[in-house]
C-alpha cells in the first residue's frame, strides 16, 4: 500500500519506517528541513534503539523517501498525521496549531477513497472537527484516530509489536471501507493476535489520554508513598515490591523517584485537565491536578536533600548530574526532571556538571548555562556529590570503589532508587534514595 507520514519526530520517524519495514511504499513528510535531510540520509535525526538500522534496511529497499514537500502525499491511499501537540505556552491546553496545519496541507491532495489517520495525541472532540473540515472538501475521503502508545526506547519494536490497536470511526461502525484499510497496513501484526478495538472518534482519543493519565497517577502514588515513607522512616522500594505483588495494582510504574517527565505525560494530562474544562467535566480530573504536583514537589525535593547531602549548603558545591534525557535510552530532554533539577541546583550557587551517553546536545541546547561533560570519568572527577537522575544501564552499573577514587567527597544521591544502597555505603559513600531510610 502507498502511505504518507505527516509529522517525522519521535513517533512519525519510527512509523514511517516500521510501515516500510511491513512492506508498503512509504514518504514521510516534514516542514523540518535538517530533520528531512537526516532521515533521507538513513541517519536518525535523535536517539532511538534500532532506528538507524532499520532506516538503512528499508531505504535499500527503495521503499522508504522522505520530502518537506506535502504534494508528495498524493497518490497515497492512507496518511498518518504525526505532527506534534505540545502544551500551549502558559497554558495547560495543547497547542493544536500543527495538528490543524498538517491536516489543511493534506487536504488539497485527497483523493476519493483515501484514509486519514491520526495518530497523535489531541483533545477529545479534535477527530470529529477535523472529519468535518476533510469531508467539506473531499466528501468520499475519510478520517480514523488511531492514537499511538509507543515508548521512547522501545518504539521500534512497540510499532512493530504493538500491544493493541484503537479505531476510531466516525459512526463506531467496525463495517467501515476505512477499518479495511487500516486492517491492511497494520495486516502482519493482526495475523499475529495483536487485538483491535474499533470505537467511535471521541472514546479513541480518550483511551490514549485516559491511558497516560492512569500512568502518571500510579508513578505520582508510589512518590507521594515515599514521602510518606521519608516521614515515617520506611523503605518505598520494599513497600512497592510488596504492593506490586497483588497482580490487581502490578510492580510497574510503581519505582518511586524524581517523577516523570518528557514529551508526553506532563503536556498530556494538562491538556487533559483543559479539555475536561472545556466541556464542564473539570471536577472529574481535579485529582489530576493532584499528580502533576506531586510530581513536580519530586524535583524541589531532590533539591532540598542535595542541600542535606552537601551539608546546608549549594553554594560553590560541585555536583555531577548523571543523565539529562528524560528517560534511559532516549535523547529526548522534553521536561526532564533530571534537567529541571540541575538548573534549579545551578540557580542556588551549585556548580554542576552534567553527563549523559545521547542527550547532552538536546540538553545544552535547552540549557545553555550548564556546564556538560561527555565522559562519565570527567564528569565525576572532583565532584562533591553524585546525582543520579537517569537510570542508563552505565549509571546503574557504577562501581562504588572506583568512582571513590574520582570525586572529592563520597556523597550520593540515587533519584531513580537503582543503586544498592549497602554497597555504596560499604565502600563508604553517604547514600540517599527518594522514600527510603
Ligand atoms: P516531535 O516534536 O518529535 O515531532 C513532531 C514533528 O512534526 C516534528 O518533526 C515537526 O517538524 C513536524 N511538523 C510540525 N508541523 C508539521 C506540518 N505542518 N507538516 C509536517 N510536519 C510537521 O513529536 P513526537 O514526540 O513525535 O509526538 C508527535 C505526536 O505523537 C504528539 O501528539 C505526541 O503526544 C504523540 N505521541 C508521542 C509519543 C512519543 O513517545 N514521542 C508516543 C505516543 C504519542
């Protein structure tokens, strides 16, 4: 099948390739030059396991182009609306300008027959707007929402594999020419067992919000659970082993830490509480209100027991911050908190020094003002204290003794609660998790 990728970031990126990979003629389309320039290249224009790989393979194959031109699009029978929606500035809504941008390009190029799918993440009641809007001009073409849960990290195989399919159709009607489509783009993953729900425009959209909503309000539990647990002297890491083991909560996503972060979470649970305003539902997502701030409280708090950890005072202190992306194995610093913390602690007088295996480009572009260093050797040399911020395997991995041969002052605090504390403490560090004694 000929396809069109609207939107070639993180998620349009990987789809474009992994729907080549499944053997259909593939175009992404971008407005970023340098990023289109990249990806014509075969080279990944951020970090993402296997993507590089896979954009060598499928080029080869001649089935995979990409362009800033959206005329490309014609002469595709579906097309992925990829484009980002970030969080308005100074507002909690979404900014829908790309969104509405990429779907009014699209439409002088529609065909009768032809399948718009969005994919990314908008406010309930976006699909139904933007149906009308093709419907105006090409009544015979149709749109789905098709919301994606990939991971950062893992979004070659998630695309690939993914854990389920949503639809969502306009009448809710699985008997739909446009279900049949996208049956056949997505048919190996199908064959293969992988479920699909077809439901109507508006619950698509909601279950992609709903789902992140339900992750941010379990990893906000176990945090607000360690601040308790610092309160009472308990230990966060064993309650969570002992709580995740009723398979009714499940251990994941409940590792207390410095909270969540990135291009998604945040900006959608805000835009979730918005939206939910919008339509007089606010009381509903009140709670919501509630996890973002415990998230947030993570960060001042690592801030305050770096203060501890250095002896009341930040001022002149040199500290090592370990990881800048968001997550491991990703370069994407979107609101991450081990950035967020680094310039809060820069701010109060700390000298601090950031390292990270993929990240440290995305990071000095955001903030300028701190100091990087590639090699965790150098980043560590002199340091007052360590802060782990994100778990990359090499952090985890760290070994106590030689890294005491490195800093000044064997301090460390493990914001992701990774480290085996009797370890660091045996070869003579102060140790300090979030929520444990
Ligand atoms: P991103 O910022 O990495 O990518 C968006 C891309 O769209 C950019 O390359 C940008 O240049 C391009 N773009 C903007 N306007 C355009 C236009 N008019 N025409 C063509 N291209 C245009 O964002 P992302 O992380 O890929 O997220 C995209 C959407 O997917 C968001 O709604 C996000 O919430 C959702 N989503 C992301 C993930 C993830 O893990 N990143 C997972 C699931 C869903």
């Amino acid at each position: 099948m000929r396809i069109s990728v609207i939107g070639c970031g993180y998620l349009g990126a990987v789809h474009a390739a992994c729907m080549a990979k499944l053997g259909h003629e593939v175009v992404g389309i971008d407005v970023d030059e340098r990023k289109v320039n990249e990806l014509s290249a075969a080279r990944a224009p951020f970090y993402e396991p296997g993507l590089e790989d896979l954009l060598r393979e499928v080029q080869e194959s001649g089935r995979l182009s990409f362009t800033t031109e959206v005329s490309a699009a014609a002469g595709s029978t579906v097309h992925f609306i990829c484009v980002g929606t970030p969080q308005k500035k100074g507002e909690n809504g979404a900014d829908m300008t790309y969104v509405d941008a990429a779907v009014s390009a699209l439409i002088p190029h529609l065909l009768p027959g032809d399948v718009v799918v969005g994919k990314s993440t908008v406010p309930v009641g976006t699909a139904t707007r933007l149906a009308a809007l093709i419907r105006e001009s090409e009544p015979e073409a149709h749109l789905l929402w098709n919301p994606e849960f990939l991971r950062e990290g893992h979004a070659v195989s998630d695309t690939l594999h993914p854990d389920r399919f949503v639809y969502g159709v306009a009448d809710g009607s699985e008997d739909h020419k446009a279900v049949e489509l996208l049956d056949d783009v997505y048919a190996a993953s199908l064959a293969s067992g992988t479920p699909r729900v077809v439901t109507d425009l508006p619950t698509s959209e909601l279950v992609k919000t709903a789902a992140n909503s339900f992750l941010a309000t379990k990893i906000s539990f176990i945090n607000a659970m360690a601040e308790v647990c610092e309160a009472a002297g308990a230990d966060v890491s064993l309650l969570a082993d002992a709580v995740g083991m009723d398979d009714r909560i499940g251990r994941k996503f409940l590792n207390a830490g410095i909270g969540f972060g990135g291009g998604c979470l945040p900006k959608d649970i805000r835009a979730f509480m918005a939206r939910a305003g919008e339509l007089g539902a606010d009381q509903a997502l009140t709670f919501l209100r509630e996890v973002d701030a415990i998230n947030m409280r993570r960060r001042t708090r690592v801030v305050e027991l770096t203060r501890d950890l250095c002896g009341g005072s930040l001022m002149g202190q040199k500290i090592t911050v370990l990881g800048a992306a968001f997550k491991p194995e990703s370069d994407d610093v979107r609101d991450s908190p081990a950035l967020s913390i680094a310039a809060q602690l820069q701010l109060q007088g700390a000298v601090v020094t950031v390292t990270d295996p993929k990240a440290l480009e995305n990071a000095s572009r955001r903030f300028p003002e701190l100091h990087y260093e590639t090699l965790t050797d150098l980043a560590l040399r002199g340091a007052d204290a360590l802060l782990l911020l994100t778990e990359w395997n090499e952090y985890c991995r760290l070994d106590p003794y030689e890294s005491a041969t490195l800093v000044s002052a064997l301090r460390i605090l493990d914001g992701r609660n990774v480290l085996d504390p009797s370890k660091w403490r045996a070869a003579g560090w102060t140790y300090r998790g979030l929520g444990r004694p």
